[in-house]
C-alpha cells in the first residue's frame, strides 16, 4: 500500500488520468529515480505531469503499485508499452513486450498494430510491418479476419505496393470486404476503388469488374491516365512483381573460410547463384549468394529479405539482399506462418480425388504455395488430397511426397508421376473433389523423373519441366495444350566460381525487384 505520508506522496496527471503513489515506491523506475533526484527541479515538487500512451502507463502503474510483483503484458498493448518500458528505462519489460508481440501476432492484430508503428519503431518498424502485409496480402485477404478489419486498416492495406500477380485481386480484395455488410460498407466502395490502380488492369479483367453489379451500382468512373503520365496512385505497377528464379549450386574454385556443419541435410551449404527471369524467360539478373547460418528467421523482416517457398518439405529459402547472403527455413516455419496469416480461425479445406488406375504412387505429402493459399497436396492409400491452409497436425504427419511432383496453376492441379505421366486435375470447391481433366506423357530419352523439377507462373498460363542437370526443358501452355522444348543457359561468371552443373530449383516467386535492385547497386557502389 502507498504510504499515507504526505511528504512522500507524489501526484502523477498523465493526460486525463490522475495517480498518487509513494516517491520510495516508484523511485525504483530509472526514469522516476532520476525526475526526483535532487539534481532535478521536479524534486521539490509534488505533482509531475506526463504525456504518455493512457493504457501502457496504466498497466505500468498497476506493476508499480504491486509491489513490482505482476505486470499484465497483452497483445494489443504491447507496442504502446514497450515504447512506454523503453522510455522508462525498463528494459527486462521491453524485451518481454518484444516476445509477447513475436509469439502471438497475427493478421486479426493489424488495426490495432498499424497506427502504432512508425519507420523508427523499435519493437516492430512500419517497413517490416508492411513487407509482411505485401507479400501475404492475397493470403490474407482469404481469411475470415480480412472480412472484420475496420475501413482504416483496408484502406492502408490497399494503398500500399502490394505483390499482386493482378491488380484484378486488389479489386476483388474491396469487393469481399464491402459484401459482407453491404448495408453499412457500401458506403467506402467509391473511396476504396480509388486505390485500384486502374491504368495497370488488362481489358480481360476490366470486362469482368464493368460487369460486376456492385461495381455498376457504384456510380464509380475509373480515372486512366494518359501514356507516360501516371498519378501518384498509378506510377508502380504492383502486378509485375512475380518472376521465375533459377537458383544453381556453385563448385568454389577457392577453400571454403566457414565449416560446413558436419550432420547431414537435403540442403547445400556451399554458395548459390540465384538467376532472375522475367514471364518470358528473359535474364534479368544475376547474383551470387553465400550461405549465412546466423540470418534470423523471425516472422517479420524487412524489406531488403525474401522468402524464396519452392516445391518442399524440408526447406525453403531466405535471403538478404543487402548482404549478398542466404539461409535455410525448415519445414516447420509455414504451419506457423499460417496461423499468424488466418490469426487461428480457419478450419482447412479439404478435398479427395482418385489417382489414375496402373500408376504406382507411393505415400507422403508436398507443400505448395498457391496464388491465395498455402496447399498440401497429400497421397494416401491411393487417394489424392489436397487441402487449403492445412493444419499442423495434418502437415506433420506425412512423409515428404518423393514419386510424385505437382505444381497449381489457375484452379488446375498438375501431377508428374514418376512413370514421366503429367495429369490436370480441376479443383471443385463446389462438390470437394478434384477431378481429372487431361494427361500427357513426357516420357523420351531426354528427361528422368529423378532429375525434373516441375513448376508454374500464376501470372502466367504455362507449366515448365525442367531437368536439373541439362537445363533442357518442355512448356505446357495450359490453355492449348500445346508445348514447346527448349534449353535455359546462362551466362553471368563469378570470381572463384566455376560453372556448377546443376540447378537446385526452378520456381516463380513474388520479388520487390526495385528494392532488391538498390540493395546490390548500393553494395556494388561500396564495394567500388
């Protein structure tokens, strides 16, 4: 209890809320001990006046008033009070704030996260914020959470350069948001289809919203801006940033500085160069990549780190661009990513298709990253299921899928058997099924199942077969059927490398390339 000697009593007015609490209790805080000190004017009198978030002083006080015995830490407080410790010079209870923040954020936390952080916010920066919100967006908006977010939060989300394969997805992002309590939200629909960026919609995709009924009903007329002359709201086109990347293992013609661990792995620890191409193959860049064991993999990161997520069950990659340097996420990173994308809400979907008669698929499991989804595509007992945000519980129980390679592209499931057999499933949410539609054998002396690497663009209408070894592959234009074989071969060299003879993988992934861009330019220039 505080003391009841008015000499020890000190009035604390922090904003609209009025504490008294005992001078030889709160000297304990650093920042108290040195505002009552005698080195300081504000210890000759009784009364401090303070300006500080209301709730994280509350709960500060509440600590002080304990005895310094509990401090209740909670989610949506744990910015605010963090800042609040920081300042306090209560640094065990800003690194508490932190863990609280990383163990238990998720996406359902955003309105109440965004107005906290700030470019220079030390418990989580608006730039690793928004690098998160960018490239999850299309995740995120299929959640029930996204359907519960205040206008603020939309507004922020749609205004920022998210990594979208169509500016379409933006638009049916506000559409799903505004539906789901049309009586009240119809009116931000004009508001929120100005930050479609219309000039950067193909005439497929504008059809398709001029006749969408809500749209029609808006009253909205799109504002395009005339060649070379975008807006503000138009100048980054958002819809090209998905690319192909091939990444190849370096023989180093120079002795390794660092040891390579000595346990075994599925991964490579020697140095990578990753290759850049565009949606048509052509080489946009070029960079050699060291491997980096002490990279953090904490759930955000900023803007100058990519996660690579390619056809796997064991690891995926991250890299840092401003260092040139790489490492390995395992398997168990996604499950979680998952539950802080759908904030722990969403039940998985699950769908059940019969395998083709005669083919001889073993049972396992492969994890792949869908357009608007994390997918798990499972074989079991001669069943084919492929499930939606899968749980742990049902990623963890599977082997890894080693007879079989899939890839998803527009609603369609591709499989390669190891028979060289390539199968299109259609994916039937109506009815839960998937059903098989097409099949094409590739089989010639050219390709080995062990050797191919099986991947697509959503960006895109084509399937790519590709052998780790010759680089020699075959493309499937999904919409035709008709394919088309080819070789890659690249050209970049690096100092101390000689040519590897193989790739790693080949997959399409999502690239702030501008940012990366400036990253290699500024190192390239530190360097020079």
């Amino acid at each position: 209890m505080d003391s009841l000697d008015t000499d020890d009593q000190l009035t604390i007015v922090n904003r609209s809320t009025e504490y008294k609490i005992s001078k030889k209790l709160i000297c304990k805080v650093p920042y108290f001990e040195k505002l009552l000190s005698h080195e300081c004017l504000e210890s000759k009198e009784d009364k401090v006046v303070l300006d500080f978030d209301e709730q994280a002083f509350k709960l500060i006080m509440d600590w002080v008033r304990s005895h310094y015995a509990f401090i209740l830490i909670e989610m949506n407080h744990a910015i605010s009070l963090y800042e609040l410790a920081d300042y306090l010079g209560l640094d065990w209870i800003s690194k508490m704030c932190i863990t609280c923040f990383s163990d238990n954020f998720s996406t359902k936390n955003l309105p109440t996260v965004v107005p906290k952080v700030t470019a220079t916010s030390k418990c989580i920066t608006s730039g690793a914020l928004n690098a998160y919100i960018c490239r999850y967006f299309s995740k995120i908006v299929n959640t029930t959470v996204w359907l519960e977010y205040p206008i603020e939060t939309i507004e922020y989300i749609c205004a920022l350069d998210l990594l979208v394969y169509s500016e379409y997805q933006v638009f049916i992002a506000v559409l799903k948001w505004v539906n789901y309590k049309a009586d009240t939200r119809k009116a931000h629909l004009k508001g929120l289809l100005k930050l479609v960026r219309w000039c950067h919609l193909n005439e497929q995709d504008l059809s398709k919203i001029k006749e969408n009924e809500l749209f029609k009903s808006s009253g909205f007329e799109p504002i395009f801006c005339a060649p070379r002359k975008f807006n503000f709201n138009c100048n980054f086109n958002r819809a090209k940033q998905s690319y192909f990347v091939m990444i190849e293992k370096l023989n180093s013609t120079v002795p390794k500085q660092d040891p390579v661990p000595k346990y075994q792995s599925p991964v490579t620890y020697e140095d990578l160069r990753i290759n850049v191409l565009d949606n048509n193959m052509t080489q946009l860049f070029s960079q050699v990549i060291k491997y980096d064991g002490s990279i953090p993999l904490k759930l955000f990161h900023d803007e100058h780190v990519s996660e690579i997520f390619f056809e796997s069950k064991s690891h995926s990659l991250r890299i840092g661009w401003n260092q040139n340097k790489f490492t390995w996420v395992s398997r168990g990173h996604y499950p979680q990513l998952l539950k802080r994308i759908t904030g722990n809400f969403e039940d998985e979907t699950h769908l059940i298709g019969n395998l083709v008669p005669g083919e001889n698929f073993e049972d396992g499991s492969i994890l792949l990253e869908g357009s608007e989804n994390f997918i798990m595509i499972s074989i079991k007992k001669r069943r084919l299921h492929y499930f939606v945000r899968p749980t742990y519980e049902n990623y963890a129980k599977f082997l890894s899928l080693h007879e079989c390679k899939a890839t998803i592209l527009n609603d369609k499931l591709y499989l390669l058997s190891n028979a060289l057999d390539l199968y299109e499933f259609e994916i039937d949410f109506n009815n839960n099924a998937l059903r098989r539609t097409w099949s094409h054998c590739l089989w010639n002396d050219e390709f080995r199942f062990e050797n191919l690497l099986l991947t697509s663009n959503p960006a895109g209408d084509k399937i790519i077969c590709i052998d780790k070894l010759t680089k020699k592959f075959i493309c499937f234009d999904v919409n035709t059927k008709v394919s088309s074989k080819g070789r890659m071969i690249t050209y970049s060299y690096a100092d101390g490398y000689k040519e590897s003879n193989s790739l790693f993988t080949f997959t399409s992934t999502f690239l702030p390339l501008n940012t990366i861009r400036t990253c290699l330019n500024s190192k390239s220039n530190s360097e020079n």
